[in-house]
C-alpha cells in the first residue's frame, strides 16, 4: 500500500544519512476504504492526493513541535506491506509497525523556500484551526496553497545539499 508519511526536514536528514525511517507514532496516511467512502466522487490519483495533504498538514503538526523549526513540510511516500488501518482517529490514518526502509520510498514531497511564511504562520495557529478559529483557518489554507515539490529518492541527497 502506497502510504505518506508526514515529516520535516531533520527527519528527512536522518533518512537519508540511516536509510530508513522510523514515523512519529507510527503514523501515515493513506487510500484507505474509509477515505474512499468520505468523498462522492474521485479517480484513484485524486484519492491519493487528499491523503498526501493530510501528511502535510501531520508535517505542520511536527514543525510547530520542534524547538528551532526549519519551514518546509516534507512528505515521505512509500511502498509498505503492511498497515493497520484506524478509521477511529480519521479516513486517511493508518499505523505501521517498525521503521520504513529507504527502498520502500517512492517519492519525497517539500515545500519551496516561497513557502516558508505560509508554513511558519500555519504551524503556529495549527491547533486553533483544528478547534475552528477562522483566522487559523484562513492561515492553514494559505500553506495548503503551496503545492509540494516532487523529488524521486535519488535526488533527496542533492536536495539537502541545496538547503
């Protein structure tokens, strides 16, 4: 199953230098029945994107944890066996156990440095938003604006390089 796992820059560091990945929790997001039955209508590949967005804004949720934020999501897609699915925490959840290998990888998704301001104000009203304050709400959909970047795992290195 193709999952997404949300994830920040350090985390992406730490991939690439280990070759794998253990997600916070065990937490991705995926095409799951649950998100399938959630929208009236939708091809696979649109599916999968709501579940990529999801990530991404799980990824906000780790940049506003960290101590001394570097603002870029970044989502980790990967090709994993097995996964519980958890409907009880939301559609797209779902749990996987032990780390994700780097050949397990298929894609990394990060935010473009354009970003970075969206990102800083949405990840510091995160919680307001999902309580409903409009203001966090509005903040939130400014970053969800920014389309993440697609890199093949072969250009990760030369990505952080470049950072």
């Amino acid at each position: 199953m193709r999952v997404y796992l949300p994830a920040t820059l350090p985390m992406l560091r730490q991939l690439a230098e280990d070759k794998q990945l253990q997600p916070l929790g065990g937490t991705a997001f995926a095409l799951t029945p649950a998100l399938r039955e959630s929208y009236a209508s939708g091809d696979t590949e649109e599916l999968e994107y709501a579940a990529m967005r999801e990530a991404a804004r799980a990824s906000l949720r780790l940049i506003a944890g960290e101590e001394k934020p570097e603002l870029r999501r970044v989502v980790i897609s990967a090709d994993v066996d097995e996964v519980t699915l958890r409907p009880d925490l939301d559609h797209a959840v779902v749990k996987i156990s032990g780390p994700v290998q780097w050949k397990q990888i298929a894609a990394v998704h990060v935010d473009a440095a354009e970003a970075e301001d969206a990102v800083r104000a949405a990840a510091e009203v995160i919680d307001a938003a999902d309580l409903g304050d409009p203001d966090a709400e509005f903040a939130l959909g400014d970053a969800e604006d920014h389309e993440l970047a697609w890199y093949a795992p072969q250009e990760v290195p030369f990505l952080l390089e470049l950072m």
